[in-house]
C-alpha cells in the first residue's frame, strides 16, 4: 500500500467517524423533532443542518487539515456538497417510508446512501485548495512560475514527515513551477532520515540532506540553502516539519515574493493567528516578538516565526556572508540583516497551529539564548550593513 493511499484511507476514516458523530446528532434530532409533532421531512431537514454544522467544523479541521484556508468559501461549498446529499437523503427517505418502512429505519438508511457521495464531495472539490491565485497560476500554466525549493531541516520527526511532505507537494505544485522539497536529517535516532530516504526513493520531487550532528538549526538551514541554490532554486521556502505552519499558506508565500525579497509567514498581522495554544505560550510568544522588535527597532511583527520565502538573490547574498546565530535565535538574525540589508520584507498572515505528534525542541535555555542574541544583534548591527528606513528592492529575476 502506497503512502497516498494510506493517506487517503485514513481520510476516509476520520470522515466515517466524524460522520458517525453527525449521524447520532442527526438521529437525535430527528426524534426530538418528531416527538413535537413535526412531519418527517421538516425533522429530516432540521437534523441534517443541525449535523452539518457540526461535521462542517470537524472535517475543516480534523479530517483534511484545511483549517489555515478561508472558512467562508470552503462553507459555501461544504453546504453546496450537503445540499446536494440531502436532497438526496430525503429522497432515499420518502422512498423507504412510501413502501412501508418505519420512519426511524428510513433515516439511518438514507445517511448510509448519501456518505458516499459526501465524502467525495467534500475531498475533491469542498475542502480542496481553490483560491483565485493557484487558480490564475495553472491556468497560465508553469512556464513562468519560478523554480522553487522547500527546505525542512528535522530532527526526531518520524512522527510528521511523511505527512508533511504529501501535503506541501500539492501546494508547490499548484503554485510554483519546477519545485523540490528537502529534508535536512540531522541524524535522528527515530529513524526519521530512513522515511526521508523512502520518500526520495517515491517521490522524484524529494530530496534528502543527511547532516552527521545535531548543532543547531541555523547551521541545518545554511546547510540546506546552500543546497538549494546550487540546484537552481529561485526561490527558497523554510518551514517546520511538525505541521504547525499550514502548507495551504504555501501559493500565498510564493505570490507575495513576486515583489518582495524576503515573505514572512506571520501570525501577528490582520488575519494572522495561533491555534491549540494555551494562555502561557501565547504570551511567551508575543513577548519575544515584541521584546525583538523592540529591541532591534524594526517594525516587522512577527519577529520570531520560522515559515518564510527568500528571494534567491537576497539568501545568496546571506549566505555568502554567514550566520551568526545556530539556535531559534537564528529567525530573527535573518530577518534583521535582510532589512538591514535594504531587501523589501512582506508580511502575509498565517494560522499557525501546535504539533500533533512528536516532541516540541523548545526549551528555557533556548529561550535564554535567543533573548541575548537580540541584544547581541543589536550592539552588532554596525557589521550587518546601515539600517533601510525604505527597503529598495533588490535586483529581480523575472518568474
């Protein structure tokens, strides 16, 4: 069995049991509804809305991870595809009841009929990515569409990096022209790199970068963006393995570089935000983004966060000049520099959501790191170039 098909059987699965919670809800108020005296069609109809509300939300999120993408336009089709299936229903229902069967009988039986034809409803058109942009880009086709590559540094990530590269591959695939994705392993004792490698040897698209030590993720990223330059890559995209940045945000990270060196993936500007976070890590969170900018004197919002898009003229440039920073620090140093640098830096908003599986690497002495390292960049911006009040774009490479 293939990883796709696994992928989507277990699809599948999560909407059987998202369906099975629906189909009691639904059950139940059909009953309520006709122990007030309702007709049975008025009952099926108000137990179908009622379990549609509620699957609407448990498949956005649980079932095809589509929770980063506008809610409103995947609501109009969700309600398209369940108008559609309960009509159906409520066919199969006069059906039965009008050749004698029980009227509570009719109603699971006409939910069992119409599954089918929802969950297919919903996989390839409700909860798909169809926002206007991917659209217009496959339209034009990839011609134009720049070369783009995917770095993922990961480390004890068994857990997520099967699942995490057959989500980005479609978003890299509707949105960019020739793309690759590539692991960064930096040993993991979980087998981790052993996944990536079957994954490489399945997908043309997938490449493996094996690292012998585990010092750091800045030192994993530089490792990584050397690699990608050298292959082409004319635009370079880092994000966490873990899920927590949504790949549906890929396209809108790609469209923003068409006029900006650096995109950041940002959780604080309009339309930005966490989810899954307890009061704590919130305002740990927007704590170190404030205290860096604060600092540092940039007015960039979302200082700390690690789903971002390089222009390959700017990440040639730091490249060439070196990281400072190795550890979580080491976010912020390249944002900083690329403004110090005069490169245009674009913000676009992103719903960044807490692991699922696996351990997170944050840690105090991390935190304790990176808040010295701010103030180190700072006594030190003399040697990242002179502050750009107004960041001129640099020189660009038509897409």
């Amino acid at each position: 069995m293939t990883s796709t098909t696994r992928n989507q059987l277990g699809q599948l699965l999560r909407f059987s049991l998202v369906g099975a919670t629906g189909f009691a809800i639904n059950v139940v108020v059909f009953a309520a509804a006709l122990a007030l005296g309702a007709h049975h069609l008025v009952a099926a109809t108000a137990a179908f809305v009622v379990a549609m509300a509620s699957n609407f939300a448990c498949n956005r999120h649980w079932t095809f991870g589509a929770g980063g993408a506008a809610p409103a336009p995947q609501a109009a089709r969700f309600a398209a595809v369940s108008i559609g299936t309960c009509l159906f229903a409520l066919a199969v229902v006069e059906l039965l009841i009008g050749t004698g069967v029980p009227e509570l009988a009719a109603q699971p039986a006409s939910i069992a009929a119409a599954m089918p034809l929802s969950f297919a409803g919903n996989r390839v058109w409700a909860f798909a990515d169809r926002a206007p942009a991917i659209e217009q880009r496959t339209m034009r086709g990839h011609a134009a569409a720049p070369t783009t590559w995917l770095v993922v540094p990961t480390y004890n990530e068994a857990a997520n990096i099967e699942r995490f590269v057959h989500a980005v591959l479609p978003q890299l695939a509707a949105a960019a022209g020739e793309h690759r994705v590539l692991i960064v392993d930096d040993s993991s004792p979980d087998g981790t790199g052993d996944i990536a490698d079957g994954l490489a040897a399945e997908l043309e698209q997938v490449r493996v970068l094996h690292r012998t030590e585990k010092n750091g993720l800045g030192r994993a990223y530089e490792a990584g963006f050397a690699h990608a330059l050298a292959g082409g890559a004319e635009l370079v995209i880092q994000m966490d393995a873990d899920l927590s940045h949504d790949p549906q945000h890929i396209p809108a990270l790609i469209e923003a570089a068409a006029d900006a060196d650096l995109v950041l993936g940002s959780r604080y500007v309009a339309g930005g935000g966490v989810e899954n976070w307890g009061l704590c890590r919130r305002a740990l969170s927007r704590g170190g983004s404030w205290y860096a900018r604060t600092v540092l004197g940039v007015p960039v919002r979302d200082l700390t966060g690690g789903f971002k898009c390089f222009r390959r003229e700017l990440l040639e440039r730091l490249v060439r000049e070196g990281f400072e920073t190795a550890g979580f620090g080491f976010q912020v140093e390249v944002t900083y520099r690329s403004l110090r640098s005069g490169a245009t830096v674009r913000e676009v908003p992103i719903r960044f959501r807490d692991r699922e599986a696996g351990d997170s690497k944050m840690s105090s002495r991390i935190v304790i790191e990176a808040l010295w390292r701010v103030v180190e960049m700072r006594l030190r911006a003399a040697d990242f170039g002179p502050p750009a009040v107004r960041p001129a774009p640099m020189r660009r490479t038509a897409f």
